[in-house]
C-alpha cells in the first residue's frame, strides 16, 4: 500500500472519528487541489449525504454573518453540530482574502459542537469557491448535523448556492433597493426562505411588502416562500427563522437523501469536467483545434458543433 494511501485511510479514520483539526486538514487538501485530496474525497464519499445544506446569500450589509451566527446559538440549543463554510471574494489583484465572517461568530470559537472554515472564492463566480461541495462532502462524512454555506452574495447572479444547499436563504436589508430590485430575476428566485433583516428600521415593513408582492409574481409552486423579520443582532425571530427553514425542509425533500446525493454529486461532476475541458482548451495549441476555433470566428461554425468537434478531440480516444 502506498504511502498516500496510508495517509489517506488514517486521515480518513481520525475524521471520521470526529477530530476536528483532521477535518480542518482535510479541507485544505482538498481546497488546494492536491491529489492527496482528490484521493481523499474519493474516500469519504460511501459516507456522504447525511448533512441538511442550508444557503446563506444576500447583498453586503444584509447581516448574513451576524444571522449566521443567532442561528447558531438556536441550532444548539436543538442539540446539533452546526458546520458554517463562509466564502470571501478574492481581490482580483492579489487573490487575496481577509477570510473575517468568522469574527463575527466569535462567541461559538470554544464550542465543540461548532466548526467554522472561511474559503477565498479565488475568482470563482457564482458566490462560492469551486472546491465548496467537496468541501460539503468532507463535513457531512465528519458527521456533522447542519452546514451552513455562507456565499459571496455581491448580487443578482450570484446564485450558485441554489445548486448546493438542501435549503436556500436569502437575507435582504431595508433601503438596499427599490421596488423594481425586489422585482428582479435572480438572487431573490432562489429563494426557499426570505428574511427581512434589521427589521427595526423604518424601512423594513416596506422591504417585506415588496418581498411578498414579488412572490405574487411567480410561479404559483413558488408563491408560499415565508417571509421572516429579524433582527440578528438581538436574536429576534430568529426561532420563526428556524421554524421557516424546518417547515421549507419538510415540504421540499419528498425525495430521498439518496436522490439529493445524487443531485450533488451530478453538479460535482458537471463541475470538474467543464474545469478539466477549460484547462484543456486554454493550453492547446493543435492545429486542429485552431481549425475548429477559427472556423467559429469567421462564422463557419457555430458554438455548439464547435464544443462537440473539441470534446471529440479531445477524448476521441476514449470514446
């Protein structure tokens, strides 16, 4: 047996077994792309899709990190392991993060039954790392009850999180937006549960008015999202706010946590193998594949038959 076997097999016993720092060492090799980790994650997935995955998304300023850290201290008093995974932009210039949600979770540090990771986006869009559902996976096999994935949030597109988490929150602020935002396609769709945060404002009953007239245009399956008024830093509504994302949780998974693993785990590979092709591509330098892109430019083919010449040459052989 190799030595990254043996690794892999002892690293995967001690995480399985609940030690944190494992699991705090498993997610950077996985985060980091290492082959350890990929081996790693090989490994721990006949352990998977345990976990309830709740999306935590919302413009900046919304409170998300503060209501995170309320549905926390409700969480644990309903006895459960809460796992946060918060996502930071990347600066575009240093790829840099400050990795500073867990600040302000501060309180939860000394609770065992708390785990707390911060990961840099590194330029992903979608309000997420790419590396976040192995990440999801490495906590669920850990055992972990919830996980909690704070996104990047920065707006309308960033909806990424809907494809991951079991149960979407979207958090909104008063005075953020007029009534033509709340009407918007986007990060507001998503939404499972919608929360009206810093409902003490005097723009907040407004907010929540605009919120449910959004719903009334939808579709009619879509139209009984709760609406929750909180206010984080007091901790008020945030057992409505629990109770909301209990209730969404009931009535979405009829289907099985097998058929939600298989849901995931679809988007992972959907995931790796468009990243597997993009760094192909980039790199390749073959006369054939110029043919093909060339051909596009000068409108000789279009970008459809383009993708499916390129994916031919480059896995003909396996096919």
């Amino acid at each position: 047996m190799s030595k990254v076997s043996d690794y892999v097999d002892n690293l995967l016993s001690r995480l399985r077994n609940g030690e944190v720092a494992s699991l705090a060492r498993a997610i950077s090799l996985v985060d980091s792309h290492a082959d350890v980790g990929n081996a790693l994650h090989h490994a721990v997935r006949p352990f998977t899709g345990q976990a309830e995955v709740i999306g935590i998304t919302g413009p900046p300023g919304a409170g998300k990190s503060t209501l995170i850290n309320a549905l926390i201290t409700e969480l644990r008093g309903q006895d459960k392991r809460v796992a946060v995974v918060a996502v930071d932009p990347s600066s575009p210039i240093s790829g840099g993060s400050v990795l500073g949600d867990r600040t302000r979770m501060g309180e939860h540090t000394d609770d065992p039954g708390v785990f707390i990771r911060s990961l840099s986006a590194r330029g992903h869009l979608g309000g997420l790392s790419a590396s976040v559902l192995r990440v999801v996976d490495l906590i669920d096999a850990a055992g972990w009850d919830v996980v909690i994935l704070e996104t990047v949030g920065a707006g309308q597109s960033e909806t990424e999180v809907a494809e991951v988490a079991d149960i979407n929150v979207v958090i909104n602020a008063p005075g953020l937006g007029d009534d033509v935002q709340a009407i918007k396609a986007g990060i507001l769709e998503i939404a499972d549960v919608l929360v009206v945060n810093k409902a003490d404002s005097p723009l907040a009953q407004r907010t929540e008015r605009q919120l449910k007239a959004m719903l009334q245009l939808r579709r009619e399956e879509s139209q009984q999202v709760p609406v929750v008024s909180t206010i984080a830093t007091a901790g008020s509504g945030i057992e409505e706010l629990v109770s909301a994302i209990g209730s969404q949780s009931q009535s979405k998974f009829n289907a099985s946590k097998s058929e939600r693993l298989l849901d995931r785990t679809r988007r992972l590979l959907a995931q790796q193998a468009a990243e597997q092709l993009k760094c192909w591509l980039q790199g390749d330098t073959s006369p054939e594949s110029a043919s093909i892109i060339t051909a596009v430019i000068e409108g000789n083919c279009d970008n459809e038959k383009a993708i499916t010449d390129l994916i031919r040459i480059r896995y003909g052989a396996i096919l």
